[in-house]
C-alpha cells in the first residue's frame, strides 16, 4: 500500500486469492448485465418510445461511453491511491440502485440520463478490480485469472439473458431492470465479509515501481510507448467493432431474420452459456503463449481479432437463419474471450504504481471511443442507408472496417517486439520516453 512501512505492509491480511477471484467474476458479471440489458431489449424500447435507430445507438453508446470516459481520467488515479476493496463495493451499490432507476424512466431524457450516470458509476470498476488481480496472482498466472475473471461478462449476459427473456417477455422490459438491480447489494455484503484489500506490487519481481506515478507518466507510457499504444488502439477498434455489431445484433436478427425476443433471449443465453469456458481456455492458452514472449502473443490477438470479425460479418450476410444464429453464437463465444489474453499482456507489462491508472485509460479509450462511437457508427448509417436492408449493410461496412484496422494495429504492434524468444519480458518492452 502506498506511502507504508515495510512492516505495516506485513500486517495486511492475505486474501485467499480463489475467494477473490470468485467475487471480482461476479463483480463483471453485474458490470456486464447492466450494460448489455438496453441492447437486449432495443426494440421494445424503441417502439414504446418511438426512437430511431441512430437514437438507440445513442442511448446504448454514447450516453453511456462518455460519461465513462469523462470519470475514468478522473478517477483512474483513485485506484493507485485508495482501498480497491471499499471502492469496489461504493461502486456496486451505485451503479445496482441506478440501474433499478432506469425501469423507472418515463421519456427517452430520463433514460439517457439514467444510462450516462451508469456510464459514469462503472469508469473505474475493470481497471480496480484487474489491479486487485495484478496483486492477488504472479505474472506467471495473471491471463488463467483474468479469463476467470472476464467470465463473469458471459455470466452476466447470461443472466441479462435469463431476465429479457422471461421477466421482460412476461412483465414488460422495465421488470427486468428492476429484477437486474437486486443481486448487486448481495455482491456487496459477500465481498464487505469475504475479500479484503491485497498487498500493491507484492507479486511482482521487482519492488521498484510500486509507489504511485503522476498522471502524465501513466499517459506517456499509453499514447507513446512503441507497442503498448498501437497495441490499445486495436483494442479500441476491435471494442468499436464488436459494439457497433452487438449494439445492433437483437434488432437485426428481429427484423431480418424474424427472431422473436423470447429467442432472442435464448440465444444470448446458449452463446453466454458456451462462452463461460473461453476465457479459462484461452487464458490457459495465453499464460502458454506468453511463456515464449509478448510477440507470439500479440500476434496471436492479431489472428483472434480477425476471426472474431468475420464471424460477424458472417452473420450480416447469411440469408438462413440456422446459419446467421449459429454465426451469433460463436460471435458470442470468441468474443467473450477476447480481452483475457489483452489485459493479461498489459497487466504484466505495466508497473504496479501506474497499473490502475493505465487501466483506466485503457478502459476510457476502449469504452469512450470504441463502445461509445460503434452503435452510433451503425445506427446513423442505417438511418442514412434506409430502406428494409439499412442495418444490413450499415453493420457490413462498420463492423469490416472496424475489425480489419483492428488487427492491423495488433500486427503493428507485434512487429515492434523481437522476434527472439529468449528476450526477457523486460527487454522485449521498449521505454516510452520520460514525460
């Protein structure tokens, strides 16, 4: 903990870090529930409130991402700084009583206004909860538990899922909001009795770089280091891909393919189901991959990105049903898995002093940029396309040029590292200059 002595840090209590995994996988799982719940149910937002489609992307992205965005730089610091376990439970609470308030929006304002306080509760809550990772397990284990951890996110559509597709398809989409918002103040009272607040840097090699950085280091070692910042443009592109495409998914496989919400729900839920065991297999994969280098596993995103596109694409463009679902559902599992082995590589390369503060710039770029601007990207073009084909074509062009400059920034990246295995990890991350 920063600013403590030596023996200080002794006395604080050692978390079991199984424990704490579990609760960080459902700390996602409620982050994820809440964000995807308006995507799943759109349509039927759309209709009662008469919005268009550039109107949907909005309350799906932009008033969700910008506010986002806006807290994360503000808040990032906080994480290098406060007890991650206190916070993380302020921020449980908030964002499961606003999520409760967003059944209760009676106009299309209230509920961008309920979205963007959303956006704003959620800014720092993956980079607090992967810096608590980053201190709980060795680099050697880091991508097996972030894959833990990133499975909360298909458990949490799951459950988003299960909610649209009997209590909204029985009730009306503001009970599922309602039934959403109670499971969060159960996380809360499981981690105040259960976690506790792991020891910064105490699972890393070296003691250096464990103290707090100022803010423009963080930003420097971001935007300017050789592979780090082409490395977090990819996955802002792939994050602006993969929402302007999912923000959109429902709706096109409603109008398209005449898949009803009850199936809808269905579907989200077997791709959910399926992708709870991606993340552990890649993130086993990827603690494999990196034992040889950054590079191979860079390179290795660069090839995920651009299966996780054309399955997409695959779905934009079918004409049978079975094929466009089936293209869905392993849409969902890949995708799911994606971020493992990309937090796993920033987590380790970043030191322990700036590793919240780098999270959250990550996360402000990826959410604010990416999810922010991807469902507005395909809702406008569909507007602007028109006619019974509009998001067909709208997700065809965004989603393709989204995902291809995706993994072009991966290769990029890739092409910064050595090629020499044998390089240490040390080594093989070129310095961003000083700020």
């Amino acid at each position: 903990m920063p600013g403590t002595t030596p023996e200080a840090r002794e006395k604080i209590p050692r978390q079991n870090p199984w424990v704490a995994i579990v609760l960080l996988m459902l700390f996602n799982a409620l982050m994820a529930m809440d964000r995807n719940l308006p995507m799943l149910m759109a349509e039927p937002i759309k209709i009662e409130f008469g919005l268009s489609d550039g109107q949907i992307g909005i309350l799906i992205g932009l008033a969700f991402a910008v506010p986002l965005g806006v807290a994360g730089l503000l808040l990032g610091p906080l994480i290098d700084r406060v007890n991650r376990k206190k916070y993380l439970m302020g921020l449980v609470t908030i964002w499961s009583s606003l999520t409760l308030l967003t059944g209760m929006a009676w106009n299309y304002i209230l509920l961008l206004g309920a979205r963007a306080a959303l956006g704003a509760a959620e800014a720092s809550g993956q980079p607090a909860a992967l810096s608590v990772i980053g201190d709980t397990f060795p680099p050697a284990r880091r991508a097996t538990a972030v894959s833990l951890f990133k499975i909360g996110s298909s458990l949490g559509v799951l459950f988003a899922s299960g909610v649209v597709g009997y209590v909204a398809a029985t009730y009306g989409w503001r009970y599922a909001f309602f039934a959403a918002a109670i499971p969060g103040y159960m996380v809360v009272l499981a981690m105040a009795i259960l976690m506790s607040e792991p020891q910064r840097g105490a699972m890393d090699a070296s003691a250096s770089g464990r103290e707090p950085v100022p803010y423009s280091a963080a930003l420097v070692f971001v935007t300017r280091n050789p592979v780090v910042a082409p490395f977090v443009l990819g996955m802002t592109l792939f994050v602006f891909a993969g929402s302007a495409f999912s923000g959109f998914a429902a709706p096109f496989l409603q109008r398209n393919h005449d898949v009803g919400l009850g199936r809808i729900g269905l579907l989200y839920g077997i791709g959910s189901a399926m992708s709870m065991i991606s993340p552990l297999l890649l993130g086993l994969a990827a603690d494999r991959i990196m034992a040889r280098g950054v590079r191979p596993l860079v390179l290795f995103v660069a090839i995920l990105s651009a299966i996780i596109t054309m399955s997409a694409l695959a779905v934009v463009l079918v004409e049978v049903t079975l094929v466009a679902v089936t293209a869905f559902v392993f849409w969902q599992i890949v995708m799911h898995a994606m971020t493992t082995p990309c937090y796993a590589m920033l987590i380790s390369v970043t030191p322990s002093g700036m590793r919240g503060t780098v999270l959250s710039l990550v996360t402000v770029a990826t959410m604010c940029l990416g999810y922010g601007l991807g469902p507005i990207a395909s809702g406008f073009a569909s507007d602007h396309i028109g006619g019974p084909h509009s998001l067909r074509y709208a997700l065809l062009v965004v989603v393709g040029i989204g995902g291809a400059a995706s993994a072009w920034m991966f290769w990029l990246s890739s092409t910064r590292l050595p090629k020499d295995p044998a390089d240490s990890e040390a080594d093989q991350m070129p310095s961003a200059p000083s700020p």
